[in-house]
C-alpha cells in the first residue's frame, strides 16, 4: 500500500483493500466507490467530487477491464495514465486509490472464472455492436462490490445502459448497495467527455460534435412523437465524412426497450457513432409527444 500526497493511498491488491476498507468500516465510515478505467478527465472528477459529499470514505478503482473489450477493439490502446490519474485523485482527497493488475482480479484468467450475465437488455444497442460486452461490465463491477463493500457506487449518465443494468443487478441480485447517478459533463461546445476523445485529431473532434447535434434535433421534435423525433436525429448526421452512424434509438428509461408509437413522457435518447477509427456515446432525456 503506498501513500500519495494527503493521506491517498494506491492499493494494487484485493487483501490490502479489503483489510483498509475493515478498518474504516470498523470505526464508523460509509463508503462510496467511483469505478474507473482510468485516463481520468472531468466527467470522472464529477462522481468524485459528488462521492465525497454523500460517504466519509471515497475509493476509486483503475482498472481497464479486459472482459469487456471484445476481439478487435482498443484494449491495447486504451489510455492508461496512472501517475496522472492518482495525483488528480489525491488532489480532491480521495482515501484510496484501488490499482490492481489483470492477474489480481482474474486468477483464473480472463475465460476461465465465473462471471454475470447482463440479460436479454445487455445484447441490444451497445450490446449488439459490443458481444459480451456488459456481461464483462457487470462481471468486474460485482466483484468490486465485494471486494471494497460500498454503501454507494457512483456512475455517469454518459454510459446509460451501463446504469441501467448495473441498478438491474443490484436489484435482481438483492445487493446492499445504492447506485448514484451523475449528470453528462460536457465540453463548452456540447461534446460528452470521453477518455477516448483524446483518440480524436482536430477535424474528427470538429465532426464529433454532430452527437450531441443529433440529441439536440431529437429534442427539439420529441413533442411531435417518436418517429420525428427519431427521423430528425438520424437526419442530423447527415453526409459527415469520417463519421459512421452505429445506432440512434429512443427508450423507455425503465425498461430500456424502444418506446412505441403512441408513447407519452420521459424517454431517453441513445446515440453511438464512429468518428474516424473512435467509438463515441451519447444520450439526452426527452419529452414525447404534445398535451393536447
């Protein structure tokens, strides 16, 4: 266990964590948890900032989880700034820093362990794209849940499915725990932090912009009902060169099924493209449909 700067320690080891956690539990503290996969940037620093206002102890786990990472994507390029990272932390008083390595979570190896299975919700939209993606998200998430024992864990709205099947686990699986959701945090121009935007030269991050473009056109014709609405936000990407449309869907947020026709209330707008050779997320609430 090493100490950082004001009192920060990095754990690279379950056994290390969990007697910490014992300790501090021992003597009073709630606990809330931030999972990362590192390559920190103000969206996360938001969960940290909103962690430590609601439990005595804040923990952030780094760890950029294989399970999730299906053949061909960017696991090996994936951002890893661990240095970076444990001094932001440190910075905004974090108690502990969880770093622990592959080998560390997965003994068994990355095929060889029980894991999660996230359920017919988790093989649609990023699912479809991502197969088996979520169940590696929910995989290393229950086991953070065992090994740190939060009070609360807190995710961004950015990945929306991932919240939505992390609270469905929680619920299905009867875990003692609650899950905090934090609001987008986005750049000046309305682009949705991302560690992956720095993966983005100046004229992709330009071209980037049309997702959250595309949210704003769905809103802006959500009170027309779900076919507008749908067919203005697809419309928005129009023929933008270097960007390739994955998937524009408007979901009942309870269910996270497509909303039907003749639906009325709050619905949530998912949105996924890729720009250039960099995979981006994005979602806004809407209001469907008029009072008449």
């Amino acid at each position: 266990m090493t100490e950082v700067a004001a009192g920060t320690r990095t754990v690279p080891t379950i056994a290390e964590l969990r007697a910490f956690v014992a300790e501090r539990r021992a003597a009073g503290a709630s606990i809330a948890l931030v999972p990362t996969m590192g390559a920190l940037h103000d969206g996360h620093l938001a969960l940290v900032r909103r962690a430590r206002e609601l439990a005595d102890l804040v923990i952030v786990s780094i760890f950029v989880n294989p399970l999730q990472f299906g053949h061909g994507e960017d696991l090996e390029r994936y951002p890893r700034t661990l240095g970076t990272d444990v001094a932001a932390l440190a910075a905004l008083g974090v108690d502990a820093v969880f770093a622990p390595t592959v080998d560390e979570m997965y003994p068994r190896g990355r095929e060889g362990g029980t894991t999660v299975h996230a359920g017919p919700i988790g093989d649609r939209y990023e699912g479809a794209s991502r197969p088996g993606h979520f169940d590696g998200v929910l995989t290393v998430v229950a086991k953070l849940f065992g090994i740190a024992r939060p009070d609360v864990v807190l995710f961004g709205q950015k990945d929306a499915q991932q919240v939505f099947l992390v609270s469905r686990m929680v619920a299905d699986l009867d875990l003692p725990v609650r899950i905090e959701t934090v609001p987008i945090v986005r750049e000046p121009d309305g682009l949705a932090l991302s560690s992956r935007n720095r993966f983005l030269d100046e004229a992709q991050r330009q071209a980037a912009l049309v997702l959250a473009e595309s949210l704003r056109a769905a809103d802006a014709a959500a009170a027309d009902g779900p076919s507008e609405l749908l067919a203005e936000g697809v419309a928005a990407f129009g023929d933008h060169d270097g960007v390739s449309l994955d998937y524009f869907v408007c979901v009942d947020p309870d269910t996270f099924l497509p909303i039907a026709e003749d639906y009325r209330g709050r619905a949530l707008v998912l949105v996924a493209a890729i720009v250039g050779s960099t995979r981006l997320i994005d979602n806004a609430f809407v209001e469907v449909g008029r009072d008449d």
